[in-house]
C-alpha cells in the first residue's frame, strides 16, 4: 500500500487511529515523545503579526540561566530594562514572538523595541487594545507600570505562565526602585535598604519554595503562613483569621488558646475546634471588613482593642500589625502580629507584608481547593463502595444457582431459534453459565464459583429499560453461543502473525487473543448499564457520560462495565490467561462491544455487502473474519 492509501483509509476510520494510540502497543514514553513533538512543531507554526516585535534568541529556554542572571543584577537600576527581560522570558517560555512590550510613565505609553546594536528603544504609541490577550504589569502601589500585548490567542496554561512571570516582576520592580531611589538618605542608609530588600527577597524565595511544596492540608499552609509571618516582621505572636463571608464572621482553626477567648471556642462541622468572631467587632474584624490595614503603636490607646484577652492570659498586648490577605481583591484572610521584639511596627513591615501577602493569599486559595478535591475524592470513594456493594452479587444469589444441576448436554439450546423469553429469571443466569463452560471447559481454566458470580453480577448492572436489558443480553449472548457451537473450525483460539495483520489491514488484534471468548463475553456485556438512551440523545443533552467519551459514548461505557465487574474481587474468568493473552482478549471484548455501535455498524455492513456480493467472502480471511 502506498503512504496516500493509508492516510485516506485513516481518515475514515479515525477509531482506527485513536484505539491504536491508546493500546499498550504504544508505551507512556511514546505518546509523551509524540505530545511534544506535536506542541512543538505546532508553536513554530506561529507567525507574528505584521508590526510586532521578535524577542530574539533563546537565553530565557536554556538550562544555563547565568549569563541573564548578571544582566539582570547589572541592570537592576534600569526598570526598562528589567520589563523587557520579563517580556523577553514570557515569549520563550510559551513559544511565540508575536508579542510587545508597552512601557507605561507619567509622560503616557511607549512601544519598546531592541535595536540592532542592543539598545532598546522607546516610541511613543497609543495603546492598541486589539491584542489577542494583555497582560498587566503593575508596581507595589497598584499602578500599571507596562502592559505585555500577545498577538495570538493563549491557552489557559499560558496565561497561568505568565501572569506567574508577572507577579514576580512587580516585586521585581519594586526591589529596583528602592535600589536607586535616594532621598534625604546618606549612602550608608542606602546600602542597609539594599541589604534589608536582599534579605527579604531570599525570604519570599523560601516562604514560596516552602508553601507551594508543603500543600498537603489547610492546617499545614496557615501553620507556615503563621510562622513566616511572625519571623518577617520578628514578632512575638502571629495569628491567622479566615473569612467566612456568608455569616460575616472571621474564624481560625488554628490558635493559641492561651492567646484566644475560651467562650468563643466552638466545634464546627468536621469535628474541629475553632474560635470565631464576628466581623464587626476587634482589630482583626476591622480589617477583614474594610481591607485596610491597621499598625497599632499602643493597642491599649485604640477603642476597637479587646483588652478582656490580656486579662484572662495575662499577656500583655503593645504594638499590633494586622493586615489582608487578598484574592481578587476579595480579602479572604487577616494576619494579626503581636509585639515587635525590637520597637513597633514600621512602614518597611507594612511593605514587606503586602508583598509577602501575595503569597499567602495564593497558597491559602490553593490549600482551600485541595482541601476540597480531597474532601470530593473520599466522598467519590465513598459513593463507589455504596454502588459496589448495591451492583455486586450476594453471596446467597451464588449459593442458589450452584445447588441447580442441568444435563451435561441441552441440545435445544445449540438453534438459533430457541426462545429465551420463556426463561425465569434464576434459568437464564444458570443457562449462560451452562453455555460459557460448554464453550471453554476445554481450553480455558476458570473457577465455577467466579464464574456464577460473574454472570449474576453482570444480570444485576442491566437497567429495568425496554429494550436494552438484562433479557436482550442474554438472547444476544445464546446467539453467539449457537453459533460458535455450530461453527467450532471457524472460532477457535486465533493465533495471528503480525506480517498477516499488516497486509490484512485488520485492525484490533497486535499478536493473538482467544476471538471466541471474546465473542461470548462481549455479547453477554455488550448493553451494561445502558439507560434506554441513544448516543445522539446524550450527546445532545450534555449527560456526564458525553463528556467523558467523545465517540461512541454508551459502547464505551458498556465496555469499562465489562472491565470494572471483571476486577472485582472473584469475578475475574480470565484470570488464568497470561498477560499478553489478557490484553489481547480485552483488546477483542473492546473492538466487539464498539462494533455494536450503529454508526460503525452500518459502515461495515456496506463494507460486507460488497464483499457478498462479488461472492468473495472467506471466513479464513484476516479482513473478512
């Protein structure tokens, strides 16, 4: 076959491609191979926009990031500068240049450039709000100093990327602003700041490397939340309140009691201790209230302190610092510091703190949505344990159809025209276990016992619907076995070369795999948990299932029932297969219960109709079969 052949045969039939994507044939290592070469060429794909700028080299996506580490620290006095390499990292980083750097001043907006012999260059520009996606950057005092225009769309991921870039470069800036600003101040004054601000700026780095590493609970991220905060502005004692805006009360689950009001200790829903208060009332309420901070010198001297604490610890409260941890400008936290050891709290505390509250409120959000994914997960697992012990076969149902003995031979049950419907309910369970061991007591080594649990198990996960019940199983499954009874030289265990399923074209079996097993089992579970409902119907009305499965939705479905009931505990009848021949027989149970899907069902009849019809067909035949 030549290379135009084989791609037209796979876009019509893309199953074909995706089932062969995802089978073992195609190890993790592959498909992560081929992801990235797919993501890369498609980021070479982009072209920038006419008029915008090329960030130029790759120094940003080099494992080596020294030589732009010195630029940085011989530029730092150069806001400009610094901008530009933010805006340089973020282009490498996502794979595009088309993107531009508008620096923002008093004087308005300016496009910067890089010229040929390395200078950059300011022109002034009025904002073009055209960009695909703008990211804002702004300085300690909330003003936008530059704006990053994007001129392609960004996914989700890179916006993350970038606004992560850009939140470090606001600290970035503001680092450089104290390094060259001088006011009344002698040099020496000059170089303690620098000290004070590279002191900090190795604590953000820990503080950031320690919260996002440690992200385990709630509890775990306000215990470090609490801990930096107290060792930042070296207080005595470090509080954490969070927010509960609903019942406008601030609360925390972790407290000194020492430290705390004994009366407003409550158990909440989860059986934890915590102490609440409402938002209107002490310092801490304030500031949760208004989201301004609050730098007390004399707590005794301000009216909304509650001194009844102090009385009932004996500790003595002077200075207090207390300000908001923010998330969208929603304050969704307050952190109270008691008693600087050395004097009260300065304006440098006030800004040490809003840069470290940045984090704080970062790692407090994602603490809270972990807090919640686990608590989702148990609940899942929870529910999976109620909808396994309601979906699994009882021990009794077992014990009763392994006391019924039938004739070593039902020869009515070997036409194609036996009636099923006249069956009990307790017959047909017992008749599809009867027609599995005629079947494969020969070849194959399973256990009675999991057999019975099995096929009750799989009668007990078809719905009470019209037609695609437990009943329509069971006929589906008798008509296979009649079949197979009467066909034994045509289905038998099918072993396959490699070199006749590459010139056969056949596409679901890689070595060899039991087809009459398959055949048996798949008919049997081929309508599992089907709801009555067609795949355009569920497509339609955005079910869960749609969403999971974008092809053949109920056929995949019925095939990870069939998957899930045979790795329940002693429901396995292919246990006694070896790895590959287990694979390889999932493998077949997948392309069979799929085929039942009308849309490729009638794609192949057409195919079969032609095959019938030029009198060619060959049941030896990889293609026909």
């Amino acid at each position: 076959m030549d290379e135009e052949s084989v791609l037209q045969y796979i876009r019509e039939h893309p199953n074909l491609i995706e089932d062969y994507i995802v089978s073992p044939e195609v190890s993790s290592e592959t498909f992560e191979r081929w992801s990235v070469r797919r993501a890369i060429k498609f980021k070479k794909s982009r072209r920038p926009a006419p008029g915008t700028p090329s960030t130029g080299g790759g120094a940003w996506t080099e494992p080596d990031l020294s030589m732009k580490r010195r630029v940085i620290l011989e530029t730092s006095d150069n806001r400009t500068r610094i901008l530009y390499e933010i805006t340089q990292c973020c282009g490498q980083l996502i794979g595009t240049n088309s993107l531009e750097l508008i620096v923002q001043n008093d004087e308005g907006a300016f496009s910067c450039r890089k010229t040929e012999d390395g200078e950059l260059k300011l022109k002034k520009v009025k904002v073009n709000k055209s960009a695909d996606y703008i990211q804002t950057i702004v300085n300690a005092g909330n003003q936008t100093i530059g704006e990053i225009h994007f001129y392609i769309p960004l996914e989700p991921a890179e916006k993350q990327i970038v606004n992560a870039i850009c939140t470090w470069s606001a600290a970035a800036n503001y680092f450089s602003e104290l390094y060259t600003h001088k006011n009344e101040g002698s040099d020496s004054q000059d170089h303690q700041n620098i000290a004070r601000q590279r002191k900090l700026s190795n604590f953000l780095l820990d503080v950031a490397r320690s919260i996002f590493h440690d992200i385990v609970s709630m509890d775990a991220v306000i215990i470090k939340v609490m801990n930096f905060a107290q060792k930042l502005v070296d207080a005595d004692r470090a509080s954490l309140f969070l927010v509960d805006a609903k019942n406008k009360q601030i609360y925390a689950r972790i407290f000194d009691v020492g430290t705390g009001d004994e009366e407003h200790v409550r158990m909440n829903n989860d059986g934890q201790k915590e102490i609440r208060f409402d938002m209107s009332k002490g310092i801490a309420g304030h500031v949760a209230s208004t989201g301004d901070g609050l730098n007390i010198e004399n707590a005794y001297d301000d009216e909304r302190f509650n001194a009844d604490v102090d009385s009932k610890t004996g500790y003595t409260t002077k200075t207090i610092l207390c300000m908001p941890i923010l998330i969208r400008g929603v304050v969704i936290g307050v952190v109270q510091m008691v008693n600087k050891h050395n004097g009260s709290f300065t304006r440098q505390d006030e800004d040490a703190f809003e840069v470290f509250a940045v984090y704080c409120g970062l790692a407090l959000h994602h603490a809270k949505l972990y807090d919640k994914i686990r608590r989702s997960e148990q609940k899942y697992r929870v529910a999976l344990e109620v909808l396994a012990y309601h979906s699994v076969c009882n021990a009794d149902e077992v014990n009763k159809l392994k006391k019924i003995e039938l004739n070593s031979r039902i020869v009515e049950l070997e036409t194609i025209d036996f009636n099923g419907m006249r069956l009990s309910e307790l017959e047909k369970p017992l008749y599809a276990v009867y027609m599995f061991k005629t079947l494969f007591s020969d070849t194959l080594r399973f256990e009675t016992d999991d057999l019975i649990r099995f096929v009750l198990t799989v009668r007990k996960n078809y719905r009470r619907v019209a037609y695609h019940n437990w009943a329509h199983g069971w006929s589906v499954a008798h008509a296979m076995f009649a079949t197979l009874v009467n066909s034994p030289e045509a289905f038998t265990k099918l072993e396959v070369s490699l070199l006749d399923i590459w010139t056969s074209g056949y596409p679901d079996i890689r070595t060899f795999g039991y087809l009459a097993l398959a055949l048996y089992v798949s008919c049997l579970c081929h309508d599992l948990d089907h709801r009555g409902k067609n795949n355009a119907y569920m497509k339609t009305m955005s079910t869960p299932l749609a969403a999971i499965y974008s092809t053949s939705v109920m056929e995949r479905h019925h095939f990870n029932q069939t998957v899930t009931i045979l790795q329940q505990d002693g429901h396995n009848i292919l246990s006694s297969l070896s790895s590959e021949e287990y694979k390889q027989t999932l493998s077949l149970i997948k392309h069979c219960i799929l085929a039942t899907d009308l849309a490729l069902f009638f794609s192949n009849k057409a195919k079969l109709n032609v095959i019938l019809d030029k009198g060619e067909f060959d049941i030896n035949r990889m293609e026909h079969r």
